[in-house]
C-alpha cells in the first residue's frame, strides 16, 4: 500500500474543521488591520532561499527540498513564506512604487526536520508582511495581531521579546562575541564552532546544554544596542505595556533564520511539548535591498497552524441547514428538485434512498442539520412535506413553495 510521507499529513474531517476555521478567523483579522491576501508559489530558485534565510542558517544548510527540474534550473519548495513575498513585492516593482503594503497569506511550507510532535516536514502557516514602514508602531501592531489572533481561539500565550540590533550596533557586537566564543572554543560543540565562522550570534540559542551553560557569561546585545534601537526597543516595550500585552525579554533568542534586524518575537505555548513556538516574526529592513530592491523597511511574522490546531477551542456548533429525504421511491425525484433549490442559498444534505422517517432521522443527526425534511407519497400528492426543526423540536406541514 501506498502511504503518505514520513512528515507529511493528511487534514480531513474534524482536522480541517479547525484547519479552515483558524484560517478563515486568522484572514478576518489581518483584513481587519488592513493586509491583503497574497498567494506566491510553492517552488521558487534555491537562490532565493539562499540569499534570504541564509546559508549558515540549518533551513538552507540542511533541510531545503531541493532539486535540478527538467530544464536545468536549481529549484526548492518554499522553507518559510517571507522570500517569497519579498521576491514578488521587487518584482511587481512595489519598492519603487513606494508607500505602505501589507499582505497576509497561507499555505503548505517544507523543511527535511526530523520528524516529530508538533514537527513536521510538510507543514502550514499563515504569515503577514509589512512594507514601508520603519516606524516601531508596526512592530507593536504585528505583536498585537498575534495576540490577538490567539485570544480569539482561546489559546494561552507567553511573548519572547528581544532586539537584534542595525548595522550600527550589531558589527560591533558581533566582534565581541566572537572574542567571547573564541575563549572557550575548546569545550564547545562542533555546530558552535562552525556557527562561529558563518554566522555568531546563532550560538546563543544552541541546543546543547554545555554549550548554553558557557554561554551565560557571553556578552549581551541588549546591552550593546546602539541608542536608535535602544530607544526603538524602549518604546516597543512601552506601546506593549500600554496595550496590557505581557512579554518577557529572551536575549538568547536570535531566530533561526538571517534576515532579522531589530525587533525579534516568538510566541511560545507550554501545552504542546518542546517544539513550543507557535508564532515568530521581527523586522527585517535590510532583506528587500539583499534581493536587488529598493531599501524599504519590513516586519511581520507566521504562525505555525499544526501547532496551533492542538490548542484552539472551537465555538460550539449549533445545528445548521437541511436535510431531506424521501420514506418511497416515488418521492425521489421531487426531494432531488428541491434540495437543488435550496442549495442556492443554503446547506442541504440529501439522501437520494428512500428510507422510513426514523432512518432519515438518523441522518438528519449525523450532518448536523437543523432542519429535518421528509416527503412521502401522502405529501407528495398534497405537494407539501413534513419539517422538524431539530433544535426546538416543532414539527410542522408547509406547502413546496413554502420551502
Ligand atoms: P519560523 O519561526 O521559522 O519563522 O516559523 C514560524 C512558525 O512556523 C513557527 O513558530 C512554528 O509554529 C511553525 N513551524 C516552523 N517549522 C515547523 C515544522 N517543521 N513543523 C511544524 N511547524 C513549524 C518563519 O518562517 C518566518 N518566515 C516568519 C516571519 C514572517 N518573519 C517575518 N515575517
């Protein structure tokens, strides 16, 4: 037998309830603050990923679905959803055209991980992209929309919080970590060692306990901030603050991949195990200029939705729309005729045998109907059918074109 792979999962039934119904709430809220959905595919060039996430990063540097296609072009299915949008905001010469842009999307990203809980090969996020504003407001705003986002699926939260600094502070930084690594290179692990050549801040949120017991002497970039983004994080703090949104500052957390600057966030929950991130973004003002752009400044972020599907709480469904049926063959057709009617403007389930009132009965229940409507030879001469609404359990006779 054929089955899916290792990572990859099936959403159907109750999963894609709340697959759909995260989606459809996320989307109502990010058009509530003004984005507009974008769709960009699924296959890109690996130098796109390459030159935006980063090559020291572990997405490009170990789990990129990567492959030479039929005409020779070096392409990968997409790791995460910004590049993307970055490559299609350039190339719809939307950096030119200046002012805001905000879009929001969802879909199926890829990363070869081990597999794991909450840890998947294939897997869904929906995401948001802010462009051409350099103001911390925005940065606030995306925090905000996370939370809530989360608050309306009942999902409780801790917020990360920690600023990676510009070009003006993080150089410097970044040589003074590297002083730091350097004094006790001999007792850290091999990855550290390699990190310390390509890219030396990802260090801070190694894995190995060793390795973060060394680094708690390190030297701190919040520390080292220089007074713009100094000021940018104090003001962050003070509109969260203001707007009652609990954070805690991380300044180990650096993200996993290369294009943050400024603000960095990550939304953890403690219900779902250890892969705990349900939601990570921060600015990232140098990317569009890195992909031939014109500078412009950005910030967003994407929410892991397998993750968040352990931990939403769905509304109550009450019962909703028709279900029709026929207790004898004669009956059939009509039922198919006005179920077809009434589809134009509502849900109808139809059950094309003709069965007695307690077997429709049963059906009525399982599609969750709220209404039960039944046609049988006695009806069907006087042109009318029985409706119970199955809710406040009245019973009723009308007339087809009542229906
Ligand atoms: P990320 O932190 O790599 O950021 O991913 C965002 C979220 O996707 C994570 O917090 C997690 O919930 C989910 N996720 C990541 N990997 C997996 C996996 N293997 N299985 C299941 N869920 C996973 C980004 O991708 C950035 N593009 C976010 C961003 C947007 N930054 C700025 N704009």
């Amino acid at each position: 037998m054929v089955k899916s792979l290792r990572g990859m999962n099936d959403i159907l039934s109750e999963d894609y309830e709340r697959f759909t119904y995260f989606i459809d709430l996320a989307s109502s809220v990010a058009q509530r603050y003004g984005f507009h959905f974008i769709e960009t595919p699924l296959l890109e060039e690996t130098a796109l990923f390459k030159r935006s996430v980063g090559e020291s990063s572990d997405i490009v540097g170990k789990e990129m679905y990567q492959f030479i296609d039929k005409g020779e072009n070096d392409v990968c299915l997409r790791p995460e959803g910004t590049a993307g949008v970055v490559r299609a905001f350039i190339e719809k010469k939307l950096d030119k055209a200046g002012g805001i842009h905000r879009f929001f999307y969802h879909g199926s990203m890829f990363r070869y991980e081990r597999p794991q809980k909450g840890r998947l090969r294939q897997f869904h996020q929906f995401g948001v992209e802010s462009f051409g504003l350099d103001s911390v407001y925005e940065d606030a705003t995306m925090i905000m929309m996370v939370a809530d986002i989360l608050k309306q699926c009942g999902i409780g939260y801790r917020l990360q919080l920690n600023s990676l600094g510009d070009q003006n502070c993080m150089p410097q930084y970044r040589d003074s970590l590297v002083k730091f690594i350097e004094s006790v290179e001999d007792e850290i692990c091999e990855d550290c060692k390699r990190r310390k050549e390509t890219n030396p801040i990802r260090v801070l949120d190694c894995k190995n306990e060793k390795c973060q017991s060394l680094y708690i002497e390190a030297p701190k970039l919040i520390n080292a901030l220089c007074s713009g983004c100094q000021s940018d994080f104090d003001k962050l703090k003070e509109i969260l603050d203001d707007n009652g949104i609990k954070y805690e500052i991380d300044t180990n957390l650096v993200r996993g991949l290369d294009y943050y600057s400024k603000t960095a966030f990550e939304f953890v929950s403690d219900n779902i195990g250890s892969q705990s991130a349900i939601a990570g973004g921060g600015r990232y003002d140098r990317l569009v200029e890195f992909l031939d752009g014109r500078p412009t400044p950005a910030v967003g972020f994407a929410m892991g939705i397998e993750r968040l599907m352990e931990l939403i709480v769905m509304p109550e469904t009450k019962p909703q729309g028709y279900y029709i049926g026929a207790m004898d063959d004669e009956s059939i057709d009509t039922v198919i005729r006005l179920a077809q009617q009434k589809r134009a403007t509502d849900k109808v389930t139809v059950d094309y045998k003709a069965k007695s009132f307690k077997n429709h009965m049963k059906g009525a229940d399982k599609a969750g109907a709220k209404y039960f409507c039944i046609i049988g030879s006695n009806e069907l001469k006087s042109g009318t059918m029985i409706v119970k609404n199955l809710e406040d359990k009245t019973e009723t006779t009308i007339a087809f074109g009542e229906f």
